[in-house]
C-alpha cells in the first residue's frame, strides 16, 4: 500500500471481511489527547491528512473526512487527488458525520471502530445515529493490522517526578482534593483517563509525546487507594518510593481493563464520557459491583486553576521565553536587513537556538508554525525543509511557536510587518490588535463563562462583519498540554472564570491565499475586587514581548486602547531589560516606545 488510495481500498476490503459494511476512524487514542503518539496516528497514514480533530469514514460506495474550520483549506490540499471526499465540518450544505451515516448504511449493516479509540460519548452518539436506520456500530479492530508492518510502538520514555518546589503541592494532596470531588458528586471511584490529568495528580511527567511531556498511563482512585498503571521499568525506584509513600501503587498500563473487570467492591464510578474511551467505559458497565455514574472529571476543574506556586513559576518561564523572543526577532530582523536568504522552515530553527539558550527548556511546546503571506491562512500550517515558502520583505511573517521549560510552558504568536503592507493588511491587522486589547481590558463579573468573554474579541471583527473559525483562547497546562481546559474563549463554553485560570488571547483575521494574521498573549484571571454590583475580575499579561505596531492604523484606535499598548509595553520592557545586554535594552526600547494619535 503506497498510495492514499490503495489504503482506503484495504480498509474497505477489511471491512467487508468482517462482514460490515464500512470503517470509521478518529483522530483520538485511548486518552482523548490532541496531539497523539504516532502509534495511533492511523487516520493521517491511511487519508494523508495530517491536521487533528478529524474522522474518517469509508464504506462500499465511497470515502469522506470532515475536518473543521481550522483544517478546511489543509485538508483540501492534502486530500486533492485522491477518493477522499473533504468535508468541511459545519459548513452550509455540508453533511454531519451523523447524516452521512444513516445515508450510507442500511438496515441490517454494521459500521466497525476501535472502540478503544473513540470517547463513549462519541461512540454512543454515532451509534443512535445508525440505530434510527436499523443499522449498529460495533467496536472491533481491523485497522491495526493493516499497518502493522510500520506502525510505530508505544512510546516508553524515561518517567520522573516534579518537585514540590515546581508544582506547589504534592500528590497526596492532590488526591485528598480528588476524594472530596467525588464526594460532592456522591461517587466513590475515578478512572483517570486523560494523559495530563494523570500528570498533574501524580506530578507524573515524560517525554512519550513530542512537545507534550506526558507519560503514557492511567490511574484508578477510590477513597482509599490509588493505582497508577504504566509500563514496567519506566519509574526509576526512587521516584516509585515517593509515590508509594503517597499512597500510589503501580500496575502495568495494560492491566487496567483486567483490573476494572476483576474489582469485586462496590463502587459508584465518576466517568467523563467525553474523555473515557468507550472500551474502558464498556468494562466499567460490565462489572456488576460497580455503579457508572456520568459526571465531569473533577481533575480537569482541579488543574485548571493554577497555585501561588505555580503562577509564580509560570511568570519566571514567560520571561525566559521573552528573552528569547526579543533575541530571535532581532535575529530576523538583522537576517532581512542584510538580504539573507530565509525560508519558513529556517524559522523553527532560529527559535530553537534562542529558546535553548534559556536555562531549564525543555523542548517546544507544539510545532512551530512559521506561515508567510498566503500561508497564514492555514490556522495549523506547517512549514517543512523542501516544501515550504520563502520569505519576502513585505507582507506579514505569522509565527506561532511556545517552549516547554521546568517552571512551565509557554505559547505565543506574533505577526511581523517585514517591508510594505496592503491597506487590507493594516486594517485587517489593526482591528485583530483590537480584538486583543478587547480581551485584555476587559472586567466582568464572576459569573461570566468563556462564552461570554469570547465576544470582547470578536467585536472589532464583527463590525466589519470578519469573523475567525476557532476560539479566541486556551487554557495552558503546567510543563503538560499547551491546550488545556475546562475554560475556553470560545462560544459554548460555559466554564465560570475564577482567579488563578490561565487564557490565551488569540483573535485573528484569516483570509484564504490573502493573509493570516494573529496576536496571541497568554494572560491569567485575577481578582478586582468588590463593590455594589458584585464581585470583578481581569486579566493580567503573563507574556512579555513587544507587539510589532508598524502596520497599525493609529487613528482608528481609541485613547484607551492606546493607553493599554504603552503601559503593556512598559511592562515588556521594564520586566525583560535586567536580562538583557545594554544593546538589546536599546533595540526593546525602541520597540515598546509609547505610541500617540
């Protein structure tokens, strides 16, 4: 199998051995995670498309891969040429995942999955789907062996513990916190499934997922014990003996669904269907002794509030990263002025080398997105040696990019205005900076949700009816996820924002092979205090590095827009000039110098 083609024919022909009609596959593993392992990367090698959050269906008649908003012009490209039908998730006219099932399968058929792969959630609503044809889904493997001959293992890196003095609290303590989560929802167990929830209750971390440095694992807590199941060898004994004295025991990772099946006391278990693979959540519903009882997991609320100790980590890990951000712009700007040949792909590796001169990096925090000019547009493009633009002086250079360090993780964009600009680039510029300065300022009262913030963004947009097909932020995980949850800027997010959640600030403007544009900060939720109409709350920058304002229109900014970039500024320079050599204090003057009408 060489050809896109050739593999969506063998999944076909593995499905019709099987005795079903269709396949279908998703971008998930058994741990819901974004950004997955190549060992189950199996619907990028079978469809050639390489963005997330996708699904694969393939029946008798035909193929089809919804991506959304953000993959809709990758997917285009990467699916032109072969069987697959690119659907673009959301649009107008274009079928849902569940629609496509009930008018490509009839009754009596069967639609296969690995149900180890898919949310119970996802599985269950697929499935009723197909009932209402009189047709099933049936969880059952027949792509693993498929790729078997180049699949990659299971990652099994080396395993270590964070300090107190990183995390702020231990896992005993974090596991107390749990116990009482559960009460409150009147449950007894907890199967921990997502891979940076393990992480933050056990202060458990690894390198088994590229920018990501979690550990491949589950853990199962009751109110009196803790497992953890992770591959034999992976803990160095010292670090297990630092568990086991707080009350964490160890299995091997593929001992949870025996585990589960052989618990023979009654237990009322906390299960997230969203984030429970439905080969975990079926095992749970097998067991007579335990009752399954759907809830949210209460680690997901725990870890995204950060501690007094974390916080102040993650400030000290935001200024590395904007040293060396200001060292790597200057290097761009030096390589440009003096006529340098640069592609995208050489961005990458000028930022490595600047991050990598701070103390503590780790590795990035995702892969780097370098998009020039049209590029841009692609939310997710990503830029490889051979197959990349080169970089002009005019237009914009969007680079997205963030590290992983001791003390925390980081991500940041930042567009640059590298030589003449259209007046669509300005604008389009100026009214995203807008959009960013909209959130920024913004106050509210502490029943507002992520949904409600969102629109503080999108409301200089708006005006000229321009809008972005993605949220306006994320939350950021502890040296863990660089997306994490429960609070989200985006519509239908409804998680309360309390002091201490972590955001990402991130409207932008993207206009297909025009322009991409993005102005990401990472702030954090503080308290404002009280007064007659309740209790307030803000935002303050946790990013420190300057925002490129020659393409900005000054005019169309208000005094109190203004106001927020020279006082940002400010604080740019005043907290990243003690690190700095006097001749980069002179070049970050020059760029955080106060602006006027």
């Amino acid at each position: 199998m060489n050809t896109t083609n050739e593999k969506i024919a063998a999944l076909r022909a593995a499905a019709r051995a099987a005795g079903a009609e269709g396949v279908m596959l998703v971008t998930s593993d058994p741990h819901s995670s974004e950004y997955l392992p190549a060992h189950y990367t199996s619907l990028n090698w079978f469809s050639g498309f390489t963005g997330e959050n996708s699904t694969l269906i393939v029946t008798s008649a035909g193929s089809a891969l919804w991506s959304d908003g953000r993959f809709y012009i990758q997917a285009d490209r990467q699916l032109a040429g072969t069987e697959i039908q690119s659907m673009h998730a959301g649009a107008a006219g274009v079928p849902t995942v569940e629609e496509y099932l009930k008018s490509h399968l009839a009754a009596g058929q069967t639609m296969l999955t690995d149900g180890s792969c898919m949310p119970a959630s996802l599985f269950a609503r697929y499935g009723k789907a197909l009932a209402e044809v009189g047709a099933k889904l049936v969880s059952q493997d027949v792509v693993s062996p498929l790729w078997a001959d180049v699949r990659p293992a299971l990652p099994d890196t080396p395993c270590f513990l964070l300090s107190q003095e990183q995390t702020g609290s231990s896992p005993a303590e974090k596991l107390t916190a749990v116990r009482e989560k559960l009460r409150q929802a009147g449950a007894t167990a907890l199967a921990v499934t997502q891979l940076d929830c393990v992480a933050w209750l056990l202060d458990l971390r690894a390198h088994d997922i590229p920018c990501t440095p979690l550990a491949i694992s589950y853990a199962f807590v009751t109110m009196d014990r803790c497992v953890l199941f992770l591959a034999a060898g992976r803990l160095d004994p010292d670090s297990a003996d630092v568990l086991a004295a707080n009350g964490v025991e160890l299995r091997g990772y593929e001992e949870l669904l025996p585990f589960v099946a052989a618990l023979d006391s009654d237990e009322t278990v906390l299960v997230e269907q969203d984030t429970t693979n439905y080969a975990l959540y079926a095992a749970l519903q097998a067991n007579p002794h335990l009752t399954v009882k759907d809830g949210a997991d209460p680690v997901t609320a725990l870890k995204g509030v950060k501690n007094a100790t974390e916080l102040a980590n993650l400030k000290e890990c935001h200024i590395r990263d904007g040293v060396a951000m200001v060292r790597f712009q200057m290097d761009l700007e030096q390589a440009l002025a003096e006529g340098k040949p640069l592609r995208e792909a050489d961005i990458d590796t000028m930022l490595h080398r600047r991050r990598a001169e701070q103390p503590g990096f780790d590795e990035e925090s995702f892969f780097t997105i370098a998009a020039y000019g049209p590029n841009a547009a692609m939310m997710h493009y990503t830029a490889h040696p051979g197959a990349d633009s080169a970089i002009e002086p005019h237009g914009f250079l969007l680079v997205d990019c963030g590290g992983q360090y001791d003390c925390g993780t980081t991500d940041i964009t930042r567009t640059y205005a590298l030589g003449p600009l259209t007046d669509n680039e300005r604008k389009y510029y100026t009214w995203t900076l807008q959009g960013h300065i909209g959130i920024a300022r913004a106050q509210w009262l502490d029943y507002c949700t992520g949904f409600a913030l969102d629109s503080f963004a999108r409301g200089p947009l708006w005006q000229h009816r321009i809008n972005y097909r993605c949220g306006t932020g994320h939350g950021v995980g502890f040296m863990g996820n660089v997306h994490e949850g429960p609070q989200s800027l985006r519509p239908r997010n409804d998680i309360v924002f309390v002091p201490g959640m972590t955001i990402t600030d991130e409207p932008g403007v993207y206009e297909t092979d025009e322009v991409g544009i993005r102005i990401e900060n990472e702030l954090v939720c503080v308290d404002r205090g009280e007064n007659q109409y309740g209790h307030w709350l803000g935002f303050e920058p946790m990013t420190y590095v300057p925002i490129d304002l020659t393409p900005v229109l000054v005019d169309e900014l208000s005094g109190a827009e203004i106001e927020w970039i020279n006082q940002y500024h400010k604080t740019v320079y005043d907290t990243l000039a003690p690190r700095l050599t006097e001749a980069e204090r002179a070049w970050l003057a020059q760029k955080t110098a106060p602006i006027a009408r």
